[in-house]
C-alpha cells in the first residue's frame, strides 16, 4: 500500500508540474507556486489547532481540512485566470501573493498552538507516506484518475501553447479555457494528495526538469513521461526514507528536498 500511494502522489506532483510551468511558460511555476501546498498546510493547522482529534466523514480532520484549503486557495488564482484580461504574469503574481499570505497565517496559528500541536502540524508538513492498509490507496485513487484524465486530454492544447498564445488561438485552442481547467484539475489531484501525505517538496518542479532534458520538451512526450517518472521518483525516495537511517523512517519530503535541491543547482549550473 505504501509503493502503491508513494506511486498515486508522485506521479500526480510530476504530471501537475509539468502542466503548470507550460501554463505559466516558466520552469519554476508548480503546484506550490499557486498557492495549492500553503492552502492545504494552512488548513491542516487550523485543524490541528482547532480539532487536534477527530474525524469527518470517516475520515481524519486534518485531511479534509488540509484539502478544503488546497482547493479553496487555487481555486482564487483559477478565478483570476478565467478572466479574460489577466495575464500569465498576473496570475503567477496572485498565486504567490496567496501563498505568501497562507504560510503567514500558518505561522501566526502555530505560535498560537501548543507544542504537541506544534510538533503535530511541522511532522505533516515534512511530508510522510506511512501507510497501514488500502484506505489511502481507495481515497487517493479517485481523484488521481480523474486529474490524469483531465490534463493529459489536453496535450495537444499545451503543446500549441507553447508556442504562444497567439499561435494556440490560430489553432482552435480556447487559451483561458485550457488555463483555467489546469489549474483546476491539478489543484484536485495535488489537493487531495497533499491532504493525505502532506506537502511533498521538489517532485513537481525537478521531475520535468529532468524528462525535458533527456526526452524532449514535446508535450505529448513531457506530460505522461513526468507522470511515471514522478512516481517511480517518489518510490525511490521513500525507499531511501527507510533504510538510510536504520531503525528509524524520515519523512520522504526530507528525501526529495535533500536530493532535489542539489539537482536542480547543477541543472541550472549546466545551462549556464
């Protein structure tokens, strides 16, 4: 169930990565560049504040918490990219503006929090793939599939925005209407993956990276290419999680931040 999940959340984080920095026509934009991780680690502490114990629906308080605010953030800066004056600049602007207005109300709530609560809310926020049993596989499942469906039914639409907008609109390509469900569709996958694991760091934004630099930038290629390598990725991580301290289990965000961030400086040194 672990691999199984490990699978569901880094394949999400990859293929939404992807969309979104051909969204934004910017290597750097993923989910958490659009507020999608601080809406959710923003909810998840009014949850372990407020509800430290308990569950909705069957399910853990701070999940749906955690995905209520995932959605609710992204879904302002997918407002803001419906309207037909905003441009990519704006919509990046807001996205980060949203973000750096979650995580600030996030950290007033944990001064306010007590330190179990505190401790609580900085272990989810490492990110965490333990598992016991199927459950999370049957609740990520859903909406993993129908993110995927969704965005990779538009890569022909991608691909020509790539070239701009004003090529995508010489070929048919409704550029808001593209933007728009992106953002959407990739907020309900990373929203409920982030809500059941916590937020997990670099997946998104190094996975693309790394799929365009030995396959190819063509969209029909990046996109169900960042999918498979963002969950074999994130196996390979938590496997890595388990065994590189022993007797004891790291959060996998750990992994993914220690081997991603010294990956993307060299990409970045290579292209000089």
């Amino acid at each position: 169930p672990r691999t199984v999940v490990g699978f569901l959340v880094g394949s999400t984080l990859g293929l939404a990565g992807a969309v979104y920095q051909t969204i934004f026509v910017n290597p750097l934009a993923t989910p958490s560049t659009v507020g999608t991780t601080a809406g959710a680690a923003l909810g998840a502490m009014i949850a372990v504040v407020f509800a430290p114990v308990g569950v909705a629906a069957g399910l853990p308080v701070v999940a749906v918490a955690a995905f209520a605010g995932a959605l609710l953030v992204t879904l302002v800066v997918a407002g803001i990219a419906a309207n037909g004056r905003a441009r990519v600049n704006d919509i990046l602007l807001a996205g980060i503006a949203l973000t750096l207005a979650a995580g600030a109300m996030t950290t007033g709530l944990q001064v306010q929090a007590d330190m179990a609560a505190t401790f609580q809310a900085v272990r989810w926020s490492l990110g965490h793939l333990s598992q016991v049993g199927y459950g999370g596989v049957w609740l990520l499942a859903p909406f993993v599939v129908i993110a995927h469906v969704a965005l990779l039914s538009q890569t022909r639409a991608l691909d020509a925005l790539v070239g701009g907008e004003g090529r995508a609109h010489s070929q048919g390509v409704d550029v808001m209407q593209v933007r728009t469900l992106g953002l959407a569709m990739g907020a309900l996958g990373v929203g409920a993956c982030v809500a059941w694991c916590g937020p997990i760091a670099f997946v998104g934004l190094i996975v693309p990276h790394l799929i365009r630099l030995s396959l190819g930038a063509g969209r029909r290629v990046l996109l169900p290419m960042s999918s498979l390598a963002g969950g074999s990725f994130l196996v390979v991580c938590d496997a890595l999680a388990r065994v590189v301290i022993p007797g004891r289990d790291l959060p996998v965000g750990v992994i993914t931040a220690g081997l991603g961030a010294p990956l993307l400086v060299w990409l970045v040194a290579r292209r000089r």
